[in-house]
C-alpha cells in the first residue's frame, strides 16, 4: 500500500532485457536504506518486488505484462523515476490510497505555465473515463494528485512547485506516456453495484425480502 507521496527522484542505471521480462538496476539512496530482498517500491507508480540492493541501488525484475500495460517499457539507462516506498502501519496518508497497481497509461497532451504552478493535460482512457471525476483523487507516474478538470477523453491536474521539482512530472513532455491509477474504492463500489444490480430485483422486491428491524424485533410478518 502505498500514499502516492514522492520519496525520492531516482534513475535507471542499466536494463537488462531478459526472454519473457526486463531487470532494472535503479538508483535510489533513499528508498533503498533498510530494503531487502522481497520488499516492495513502486516505480513510476508500478509496485516492483526488490531483488538485490546495494551501493544505494537495487534491482527489480519486470515481467513482460508490466512492460506491456504501463510505461515502464519505455523507460531507458538514465531515465528519471519517481520512488516510494510502501507506508508504515500507523503512518500518515499524505496522499490517498494507492496500491501500485497500473489501470493503464496516458499521454502528456499539453502543459500550461502558470506564475506558481502549471497546468497539465493528460489523455483518458476510455475505460477509465468513468472513474474520474473532478476534484477526486488520481495517480499520475506514482504521484497522488487532485484532477482539476474531468473529460470524456482526457482530465487536468494542477502540479505547483514542489511537484515540478521533485518528481518526473516536471520533466515530462507532451506526448511522454505516463501511469494512470483510478481511485480504488471507485472501482470496488462500481463492482458492488453492479453484482446487485445483476441480481435482476427491483428496489420494491429487495424491500419486500427484507424485513424491517421492528418487524424482525416483534416477530410479525412485514407483509
């Protein structure tokens, strides 16, 4: 679990392509401190398992779906990469709930500077359309952000200072893909909907399946 809070701005320091999969070597001197093998980073907003670390580097192997459904495939040695690691039980959610799972990927449309912060145009995804909305949460390249302006086929966010600065996405051109990560309880209220909605009852008929709680406390019959 993740908050979508930057830790550290690191850099590919070497890929390896392997037969089925890609690994890694990153730099990063922060999330690296005290890791282990089999401890969890997301990169770029991809949750990655750590193979080896050392020298304030480690290694993630990326199998061939990952490369295929996010922009990690593009990445390259000396590709800057946002790194967090997973938030500590009793830790603080400066961000929102991110799991480091890739919905899909867009691409940088536009950016609009601003005396203060800059606009940014992201493409949508169609099937991720229904997911955003404004002034709800998104991940963008691992980074927790509030959408500004919600369309069909593309959404804003506003990046102020800080943001441009410590993360990929001050850096990032139009036409630069990036990770995209829907909200999560999102998705989980529309599956719920949806398996009740399947059911084929109406609203009077699950009312009538249901008694009333006076009912079920005097033992008579709601109907």
């Amino acid at each position: 679990m993740f908050t979508g809070i930057v830790e550290e701005l690191g850099e590919v320091t070497a890929v390896e392509p392997l037969a089925d999969a890609s690994r890694f070597r990153l730099r990063g001197p922060v999330v690296t401190d005290g890791a282990q093998h089999g401890d969890s980073i997301a990169v770029n907003g991809v949750c990655l398992t750590v193979v080896e670390t050392g020298d304030g580097e480690f290694t993630a192997d990326v199998m061939a779906e990952t490369l295929k459904r996010s922009s990690l495939g593009a990445l390259t040695t000396g590709s800057r990469v946002n790194l967090e690691r997973p938030m500590a039980l009793g830790g603080r959610l400066g961000g929102h709930i991110v799991q480091g799972h890739v919905d899909g990927t867009g691409t940088i449309v536009e950016r609009t500077p601003s005396e203060h912060w800059e606009i940014v145009k992201v493409s949508l995804p169609p099937e991720l359309t229904r997911y955003v909305v404004e002034k709800g949460s998104i991940t963008v390249d691992g980074v927790s952000l509030t959408v500004v302006e919600a369309a069909a086929d593309f959404f804003t966010i506003s990046l102020i200072p800080t943001t441009l600065a410590l993360t990929t996405l001050g850096h990032k051109q139009p036409g630069d893909p990036v990770n995209l990560e829907v909200d999560v309880i999102a998705k989980y209220v529309e599956r719920l909907l949806g398996d009740r909605s399947a059911q084929g009852l109406s609203a009077a008929d699950r009312s009538a399946q249901v008694p009333l709680l006076s009912d079920q406390a005097t033992g008579q019959d709601p109907r």
